[in-house]
C-alpha cells in the first residue's frame, strides 16, 4: 500500500508551522515561517506561502511533488464557514497543482484543544496577540465566537492590554487618571524617554503592532507588583477570558467533569503567580468543576492529529500512530523557512 502522507498547519498572524508526516506516525519534517492569517496577507499569499513551505517539506524529506492525502489548516482569519471555503477555494486553483487530495480547515483554537486532550473535546480559551475562545461537547456541537477585536467586543490579547496600558499611562501623566507606575514601567521597557516620544513613534510606524503587543507582560508585571490601575485591566482580561468560558459551556454544554479548560497563547499564560492565580479562581467560580491545561506543546501538533484522524479510519492505528507524533513532537524542533 502506498504511504500516505498528512499535512498539519497552524497559520497565526506572526508565525507559521507546517508540519509533515506519515499516517503511520513518522513526523517528516517541520517548517516555521511567517504569519498567514488570510485577513492579514490576503487568499493569494496564504496561498503562495503554504504551497513554497510544503515543497520545502517534500523536497527535504525527499518526496518533491507527492500528493498529501489530507492537508489540515488550523488557521487564524477562519472563523466563519465563508473564511473556511475562500481559504480551500484559494488553494485549489484553477491551473495550479493539486495540493492534496482532501483539505480540512478549522481555526487555530481547534489546534490546541486537539493537543490537550484525547478527542478534542474541551474548551479552548486563546489569548496572544488577540482573543478567540472554542467549546466543543460531547456530541460535536460547538460554539464558536466571532473574534474579531473591538468591533465584536473582545478584550484580553496582548494589543488590547498594552494600549490599555499605554492610556492608563498617557492619562495619568496628564492628569486625566489615577497615579499609575506603568508610565515608568513602559518607557524602561520601550527605551522611550517620554510617553510622548512614544506615541509619536507608534504614529509613525516606527514602532510597530508587535512590539505594541510585547507591551501586555509590562502591564500584567506591573498588576502583580500591586499597581491598582495595571490590577483594572488584568480584571477586565480575566472577566473578558471567564465570559468567553462561561458562553462556551452554555452553549455547547460539556458534560465530563472536570471540564477541560486549555488555555492558548503567551498572554493567558503569562508566567505571573498571582495572576495564575486570579484567573483559575474566576474560572473555577462561574463553572462546573474544571481541569485547567496550560498548552505547553506547538499548537501545530493538533493540526497534524486532526489530519491523522481525517487519513487513519482504523482506531488502533490511529492512536499509536498519534502516541509515535506525540513523542516525536517532544523532541523536534522547527527548522526556520
């Protein structure tokens, strides 16, 4: 029988992971490249990016112009069934070569909920640059949030916290707001000798969004050391975090005790105590009992498994062929595009 091979990808905004295998559980190759979010870079770039990584890929391991059997897309921009069919539609273009022979498309909340528990059923809180969340029950029912930043009320990524933070700080200097250390706290980090410079930095690009998001580990140290105006936003992140928790369980209820609760990304997993602290308390009073899972391996491993569940019918197979990628996940390490 021909070797099938399986393709799993987590696309968020900064950084890409493209990773190949075997349905047999051979891990191939890893890939890490730059952000693909289709909002971000457009369908045509997602789709020159992915496609010159692959090859990459089959040429490194050796099988340059080999159809995948299922290519899984666990992808920041995808969170509608319109993102999902314009993503699938961009790689199947007309003249190009078929990429593989079936594509999956999920959002990149899927993959770490994949990573963190046997089935993928759980609830998925992210928090990094922005904010998404996902609960998935017994059943398949899902909920599912619209994401998209101010305009659908979000709160809690790394760019909504420091310019939070950095308002906190412009108000107080001028006398607009209580006394605050993250004007201090700020420009030692940032290398700015006055919150104006900063700002006028930032207006003129010189100082860009990642380095603005950077700003959130300012502000939640800031809070841990007892500042009260830094304390203000960490609550509202963690009622922002507990909101989208507490939506999810009622609408896609997930009857296991405890409920799996993974959190995703650098800022839900800042490595602050009492802020750890804070949050599972407020989780742990608006739900049912929970098991709280810091997602410690690459998102990009929960593309794959999906990709070897989508390519792999037989379960024996399919569950050692996920125990051999789990421990080869363990070891590997991206090589750079």
């Amino acid at each position: 029988m021909t070797e099938r091979l399986i393709v799993g990808i987590d696309g968020g905004n900064s950084k890409t992971d493209v990773v190949l295998a075997t349905s047999s559980g051979a891990l191939l190759g890893w890939l890490r490249t730059t952000g693909s979010n289709p909002q971000g870079i457009g369908l045509a770039a997602t789709n020159r990016l992915i496609r010159t990584a692959l090859d990459a890929l089959l040429a490194s391991a050796r099988r340059p112009g080999t159809e995948l059997s299922v290519l899984s897309l666990c992808m920041a921009g995808i969170d509608t069934p319109r993102d999902a069919e314009a993503v699938r539609g961009a790689l199947r273009l007309r003249g190009e070569r078929r990429i593989a022979r079936r594509i999956a498309t999920r959002n990149d909340s899927e993959a770490g909920l994949r990573v963190a528990t046997e089935d993928g059923v759980g609830i998925a809180l992210v928090g990094g640059a922005g904010v998404n969340a996902i609960g998935v029950n017994e059943r398949g029912v899902d909920a599912r949030f619209a994401a998209l930043g101010d305009i659908s009320g979000d709160f809690g990524g790394g760019g909504g916290i420091a310019v939070a933070g950095i308002g906190a700080a412009v108000r107080a200097e001028e006398r607009r707001g209580p006394r605050t250390r993250l004007g201090k706290a700020i420009l030692a980090s940032t290398g700015h000798r006055s919150l104006r410079e900063l700002l006028d930095a930032i207006l003129d690009g010189t100082f860009d969004q990642a380095q603005i998001g950077a700003l959130a580990a300012v502000v939640l140290a800031q809070s841990e050391r007892g500042d009260d105006v830094a304390r203000a936003i960490e609550r509202r992140m963690i009622e922002h975090a507990v909101a989208f928790a507490t939506a999810a369980q009622i609408r896609a209820p997930i009857r296991r005790r405890p409920v799996p609760i993974v959190l995703i990304g650098g800022t839900l997993n800042a490595p602050f105590p009492g802020y750890q602290r804070r949050l599972r308390a407020a989780l742990r009073a608006s739900l049912p009992p929970i098991d709280v899972r810091p997602l410690r391996t690459a998102p990009a491993l929960g593309a794959l498994l999906y990709a070897l569940d989508a390519a792999e019918p037989r379960l024996p197979r399919r569950r050692s062929a996920e125990a051999d990628l789990r421990a080869a996940f363990r070891r590997a390490r991206p090589r750079s595009a």
